[in-house]
C-alpha cells in the first residue's frame, strides 16, 4: 500500500515519580502511563522523489527536523536506505487534536505514527519491541506511544512493563492557550531545586524502582480500584510547576473541588486533568469549571482511558 492513515493516542501520567540522576544527565524516573482517546490522526503517503514532507496546518508545528515526526521519518531512512531507494520519499500530515507543549506526548506519539507507518508501508517486518527500541532514540516518551495502554514506565521512560488496562474511565483535560512549560525547564529546575532529595547509588534507584513496581498504585490498578487510583495520583514536577504558574494551581483546586476521583498536572504540564468514573459526570465537571474559570484562553477536552497505542484508521 501507498499510503496509510494512523491514529496517535495522547498519554497522561498517572504517575511520576524522580527518583535521581543518570550518567546520561537524564534523571531516573518511575512512572505510571495511560493511553487516552484524544488523539492525532497521521497521514503517510509515498512520493516519486527520495525526501520527507511534513504538512501540518498548526502554527507551532516545524515541518523540518525540530518536529520529532520528521525526526522519526529521517531515522528510519537512515537505518533502512534500501527501502528509501526502492519505494520512495514520503509525505506526512500531521491532523493535530492533541495540544502541542502540553505534557501529553503529542510529538511523540506523532514520531511513533510515523515508525508505525513507514514500517507497514516500506514491508520492513519489524516487531513492536523493534521500534520501541528505535523510538527511544527520538524521546523517552515514543516507546509508550507505540504500545499504548497502561504501563509503568522506568529508566528515564523508556523501559516499559505492561500494566492491566483501565477501561471506562474518563478524563476532563484543561489547558490555557497562552501558558506552554518547556519539559528540559522543568526537569532541570527539578534538579537545581530538589538534588538533595535524590538516590545516588545504583542499588537504592533500583529499590526505588522496585517499590514502585510492587505499590499501591499498582495494586490499585491491579483491583481496578478506581477510588484508590485517584486518591494515589502524583506528580513530584507539580512542586517546581505549580508554584511558578499559579493560574495552573488555581485550575487544580477548581477541579478538585468538584466531585472526581482525583485530580494532578500531566508530565511536566501544563495540561491539568480530572479522573472520573462516567462521560456524564466529566460533562459535568467540564461545566462546573469552566463556568468557575470564566477564562477565553482555557481550553477544555473529555477523553476516555483507553488501552490503544498506535492504529491504523479504518
């Protein structure tokens, strides 16, 4: 086939735990990932000529290498220039639902897209591990957006342990327009902050890690839990972002107010979520703050947990 239509999941944090530094200057994390409905739709299709084009209407989308899609795209040129010979360049639009800069892996959900598709239209055969391994040259976050689900997610992301799915929950998402929160800004303030709260030692991380693996939220997750799950959110950026943009602490207690299972920033924000148990209760809760808020510049998404990495379109 010519040309494939891909379906690219936003994920949300359920949990993220910074456990300490790495030798590669990434930080060793521990964190729970879930897949949900809102999503990108990717268009690939071949070309006559041996280039990469990335179309997409958004004004903060690059077409070139500073958008992670083409990125993915050059790579695997790079990794497979026999294929580039024998079936050509490659056109990519990127339909974008997912905001951009907001701490759901709109980007690397895009990059994964496009492994996904070139892998199906090039006939190259490789595994779903295969390209995890080649996403996690592009971002910590493009191994998850492969596969999808839930997963607790170690390393600095990229290790991925498949979790049971949480189906038929739904969250109500809430970003401004007008704030965008740099992730290497939050990690690195992190890191000037908060070092001294880090494990050094290799031993300790992997207790760390391990702690997390056997814990409640995984329990929870486990049982299906849904009250527990929302009572153990937690998101150790939210003490360097939070503080920094109060409107986005403001928007927290607003939804926390409300009657949900829990509330918390997603990765290093600035999207804020609400965990609820109905798309009608979610309705409500959209209602109930936006009309508390009263802001143009706020933005409002309902989306259901779901256990969808990448797709193709039917």
């Amino acid at each position: 086939m010519r040309s494939y239509s891909l379906i690219a999941p936003a994920k949300i944090n359920l949990y993220l735990e910074i456990i300490g530094d790495r030798p590669d200057n990434y930080h060793e994390l521990a964190m729970i990932l879930q897949s949900i409905s809102l999503a990108d739709q990717i268009d690939i299709r071949a070309i006559r000529i041996e280039t990469i084009i990335i179309r997409c209407e958004h004004p903060l989308v690059p077409p070139d290498l500073g958008n992670i899609a083409y990125r993915a795209a050059y790579l695997l040129s790079q990794e497979f220039p026999d294929a580039l010979a024998r079936y050509g360049g490659i056109e990519i639009t990127i339909h974008k639902n997912i905001p951009v800069a907001a701490g759901l892996a709109g980007g690397s959900a895009n990059a994964a897209a496009v492994l996904v598709g070139l892998d199906l239209m090039w006939e190259l055969g490789l595994t779903q591990g295969e390209l995890q391994q080649l996403g996690a040259k592009l971002g910590s976050d493009v191994p998850f957006c492969v596969s999808g689900g839930t997963a607790l997610a170690t390393g600095r992301g990229e290790i991925l342990s498949p979790l049971p799915n949480l189906n038929h929950l739904y969250v109500v998402l809430a970003k401004y327009k007008d704030i965008s929160i740099s992730t290497p800004w939050a990690y690195r303030t992190y890191r000037q902050k908060l070092a001294h709260t880090y494990i050094s030692d290799s031993e300790s991380q992997e207790n760390s890690r391990q702690r997390v693996n056997s814990g409640p939220m995984v329990s929870a997750i486990a049982h299906r839990d849904n009250i527990e799950i929302g009572k153990l959110l937690h998101n150790d950026l939210e003490k360097i972002v939070l503080p920094e943009y109060p409107q986005l602490l403001k928007l927290r207690e607003a939804f926390a107010s409300q009657s949900v299972l829990g509330t918390m920033m997603s990765g290093s924000g600035p999207t804020i979520f609400a965990l609820t148990e109905s798309q009608a209760q979610a309705e409500e809760v959209e209602a109930a703050v936006k009309g508390e808020m009263a802001n143009p510049n706020l933005e409002f998404w309902i989306a259901e947990l779901n256990s969808n990495g990448i797709t193709v379109a039917n």
